[in-house]
C-alpha cells in the first residue's frame, strides 16, 4: 500500500489558509530586519482594494503592509481571478474585456486581461510546480505541435494515468533532448518512488533519455523506471490519457489562436491552463479535480484561483 505523502514545501501551520489574513500576523517577519516582533499599525486605504492592514516591526521600525499576490494592482482580487477564471473557461481576452465594462467599474483592456492571465499563472506556477504527488505507476509524457504566425513550437506535457494530474510541462521552440529532458526532471521529482513506467511513443529523442532522467538502482540492479515506448507501427494503440488530454488542451487552447507574445508568456499562459486542468476544473472520469486524488492539498473556498494565489505568495 501506498504511504500518503505530505505537501514537501510548506510548513504544517501553513496549510491552512485563512481568509483573515490578521488570524495569523504573528508569523510575519520584517522584511528589513526579519525579526517576529510585529505590532499592527493601522491600515493603509487603497483606490480600488478597500483598507489593506498595515504592520510595524518593534525592533527596526519599519512599516510595511504584507503582498497579498495584489499588491499595487489596479483591480480588487476579485474582478482579476474572475478574468483568469473565464479565460481558462474558453472566454477570449477581448470578450472578457466587453463583459466587464458592461458590469463593472473601472475599464480594464483585453491586454491588461491578458498581462493578469501571464502574471499570476506564473505566480501560481511557482507553488503548484514544488507539490509532490500521490502519482499511481505509470505517467505518459508526448508532445503537441504549435504553430504561431509560421512557426512551430511545442508543448510538452505528461499525464498521471491513475489520478489524471498533468505533472509537468514546458511550452518550447524545440523538442530536443534538452528540452524534453527538462519535463522528465520535473516528473522524476514529484512524483519519486512512486511512478515505475515512462510510457512515450517511439520518437527517438525518448531514447535513453528517460533510462539516464531517472537512474539507475544499485540496489535493485536495474533502472529505476521501465521506459515502455508505444509505437503506432506495432499496433499497440494510443496513449490514450495523453490523447485525451491533447484532446481537451486543443478543444481550449483554439482560442488562444497562436500565442502573439514571447515564448515566456506563452509559456506561463500553458501553465496556468496546468492549473486549470489539476486544480479549478472537474474531471468527468474522477469526478474531482485531479489534485484531490494526487495531492494532499485542501483548498476550502469557492474561488480556487484566489486561494491559490494566496497559497503562492506565503
Ligand atoms: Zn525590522
């Protein structure tokens, strides 16, 4: 049986996150001295964020107020996860862009929209990226070709078969061994001593690249995964949870049509859609979201988004 295996990154008391951000001013540190000894000190009023709480350090006396993900942002954390939300629902910039200045205050333009989407997928992206998953055995890696104004680029990504959880994956120019390299280490690292099967299709950039990732055993005299290549040729079938994410990843991503920015924003666009995929939407076969079936975390709100962002910035 299979030991549950603990969030590796945040301390315990961290977990839980509280929408009172006040409940737990007592971990502050000073972020000049670093010192814990920290007093409250009124509240700042902002434009568009109502009154943000205000801390001063007894030792140093500085005062600072706590990133709570929306510092010095325009618009309240609500209207922005609210975008990134219908964005990843198949809603385009430009049409999320008209439905707020039909309901609320503030005009906010389709690249402002897009600008969030980049930024706090990034954000994200940085806490989601050090989770450690409950992986079952097997985990299938492939690629998808992009085309942008004429040019390729590639998605590479990787799908646990038993929990559903896309575990890693890079937006690149190429798929050479180097990039797809860079996927492989982010799978070996999360989901280590779990999964026992690299499953990939025959393209030789696979070749021996998955045996080196992951290593050879000492100990049980063999590589510490099977790299089980599934060629069409043979007639062995699809991957068919990779098709299937594929799939669904096309089906949303036809509204992006061709990422007009740099290979980095295009790259954090895809990685919130990561997020999208694992944490916000339900998956039909499960019926959960895969995080539930391969992490050990909770997240108790309604808005996901937001509680992620909140989760990013600890
Ligand atoms: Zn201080």
């Amino acid at each position: 049986m299979k030991e549950p295996r603990g969030v590796l990154c945040i301390p315990p008391t961290k977990m839980k996150y509280k929408n009172n951000k006040q409940e737990n001013y007592k971990n502050i540190l000073c972020p000049i001295c670093k010192s814990d000894s920290i007093k409250k000190d009124g509240k700042r009023k902002t434009q568009n964020r109502g009154l943000i709480q205000r801390y001063k350090c007894k030792k140093c006396n500085h005062r600072f107020i706590i990133d709570d993900g929306f510092y010095r942002m325009r618009n309240n954390p609500q209207k922005i996860t609210c975008a990134l939300d219908l964005f990843y629902n198949g809603v385009s910039t430009r049409k999320v862009q008209q439905h707020f200045k039909a309901f609320l205050p503030h005009n906010s333009s389709n690249v402002s929209i897009y600008n969030w989407v980049v930024k706090y997928s990034k954000m994200i992206s940085k806490f989601t990226d050090k989770l450690k998953i409950n992986s079952g055995t097997e985990v299938q890696v492939d690629e998808m070709e992009y085309k942008t104004r004429g040019k390729k680029s590639w998605f590479i990504d990787s799908i646990d078969t038993e929990t559903r959880f896309m575990v890693a994956s890079e937006f690149t120019k190429t798929r050479e061994k180097k990039e797809i390299q860079e996927v492989l280490v982010k799978v070996k690292y999360k989901t280590e001593g779990y999964v026992t099967t690299i499953t990939t299709d025959g393209y030789r950039a696979y070749d021996n690249l998955v045996s080196k990732t992951f290593g050879w055993s000492n100990k049980k005299q063999r590589y510490n995964v099977i790299h089980n290549k599934v060629t069409q040729l043979k007639g062995e079938g699809f991957n068919i949870f990779i098709e299937r994410l594929h799939n669904s990843i096309r089906e949303r991503t036809k509204i992006f049509r061709g990422f007009h920015g740099s290979i980095e924003s295009a790259n954090s666009i895809m990685k919130g859609y990561e997020i999208f995929y694992n944490f916000i939407r339900k998956h039909q076969a499960i019926n959960k979201c895969p995080y539930e079936l391969a992490t050990d975390l909770k997240l108790n709100s309604e808005n996901k988004w937001l509680e992620l962002i909140r989760l990013s910035t600890f």
